[in-house]
C-alpha cells in the first residue's frame, strides 16, 4: 500500500508547530469529491433524486440539463441550480437524500492516504475543513467518513427559513476562487496553512495556503477528470509542491 510522502508530514508537523508558536490558530482545507474519495456526492444526490422521481418539476432531461447549464451558461449557475430544484422541500428531507444516496454506494471509495492525513491533523489539533463545490447537504454524510463532522462541510447553499429550503443563494458559490471566500468567511479571514485539491476548480484553494499544497489525481485515462488532474500534476511539479497519484 502507498503511503504518503514522509516529508510531507514532517513539513505539516513543523508548520504547525510554528503557527502555534506565533499564536496563530491552524486552518486546513481539502476539496472533497476526487480528493478525499474517487467518487462525486453532489452528483450522486442528483442521480438518487432522479432515479427516485424526487423533484417531479425537474426538465424532461435533467442529467443533460444540468450538462448544458455548465456549457451555456456557467459552472456557478450549474452548481448553484442543484441546490434550487430543493425549493420548497424541508431541509432534513434532502439531508436523508443525501445520506441514503450515499449508503447505497457503500463502500464510498474513501482515498485512505488522505484520510491518514486528515487524521493527523485532527490529533494535532489543527481546524480542518471540506471545501466543496458540490451542494453542502450531499456532501454532509461523507465528512463522518473521513473523520469530520457536517458542520466541517463547506459547500455551495441556498437560504433555509424555517427549515424549508429556498431559492436563494446563501454565501459564495464554492468554485475555484469563491471556494477561497467561502473558507475566509468561516475562518474569520485565516488562511489555511495548508490545502488539498485535484482539479484546476480547486487552484484558487491551493494557492491560498500559505505553507503546503497538495494536489491528488486519481482519475484514470479518458475520465473527465484526468486532463485537467494531469495539468495539476504539472503545476505541483513547477511549484514544488506535493503531489500524490492514486493510479
């Protein structure tokens, strides 16, 4: 079995034993889907709903209406879009969704390696966060499995009165920069001293950290992902930073 790089421990051990001797509390932050699992829980949600006939009021085609929405539109109103078909619904209704979509497919295939990360961190006390641009509620039952609570979940929303989930945006729209101000805003402004990401929609999260990076790829040729994972490789080696291949 892989493991990750040494060094890469003994670094994230000594920054955050100087962060704390300059007073300045520990802030982690990894992208969720292709980072901490080789699956997609925001779209896994959509799929269960679809599958289940859930949202009765979604277009004939949804899968490629959300498809084409990123194309003609944007990725932003994409992603925003999977949180306002929930319109209407209560929100613990589309949290028992998301648990039950994410139960069908167990095992979720967790990235060990960056679990044993997370665990480390979370036994040195450091803050640690999911930052994703999935819907936050989808993504909600996989942070337990990396040893995180919901509450660790940072992720694309739209406001929710009195339980009932709106159309409304609340907050940023957590792609590529906004993922960096959704962070900062439940930090209070701290920058994390360090990220994980594996595709360019996460750079802006890298880049914000102001210690250690660490791009993962684990898509393998011909998925979606693999291009793109492939020029973060090229950017961790440019940049030194750490890089880990599942594949």
């Amino acid at each position: 079995m892989k493991t990750m790089p040494s060094e890469l421990v003994l670094q994230l051990k000594n920054a955050i034993r100087e962060a704390r001797s300059r007073q300045i509390r520990p802030v982690a932050a990894f992208d969720a889907d292709g980072t901490l699992w080789n699956t997609d829980l925001g779209e896994a949600l959509f799929h269960y709903q679809i599958r289940n006939g859930l949202l009765p009021n979604l277009p004939p085609d949804p899968w490629t209406h959300y498809q084409n929405l990123k194309v003609e539109q944007s990725h932003e109103v994409a992603y925003l879009w999977l949180a306002q078909i929930n319109s209407g619904l209560p929100l613990e209704q589309v949290r028992a969704w998301a648990k039950a979509a994410v139960d069908e497919m167990t095992p979720v295939p967790v990235f060990s390696e960056v679990k044993d990360i997370i665990s480390l961190l979370l036994e040195l006390e450091v803050e640690v966060f999911i930052v994703t641009a999935s819907i936050k509620w989808a993504v909600e039952p996989g942070a337990h499995l990396v040893g995180l609570s919901p509450e660790q979940v940072i992720g694309i929303e739209t406001r929710v009165d009195n339980g009932i989930i709106t159309e409304h945006q609340h907050g940023p729209i957590t792609y590529r920069r906004g993922k960096v101000d959704g962070l900062l805003a439940r930090t209070n402004g701290q920058t994390p001293f360090f990220a994980a990401g594996n595709t360019e929609g996460d750079l802006p999260l890298l880049e914000s950290a102001n210690e250690l990076r660490l791009v993962v790829a684990g898509s393998p040729h011909g998925d979606r992902n693999f291009e793109t994972e492939q020029r973060m490789l090229t950017i961790a080696e440019q940049r030194r930073w750490f890089s880990f291949k599942f594949l």
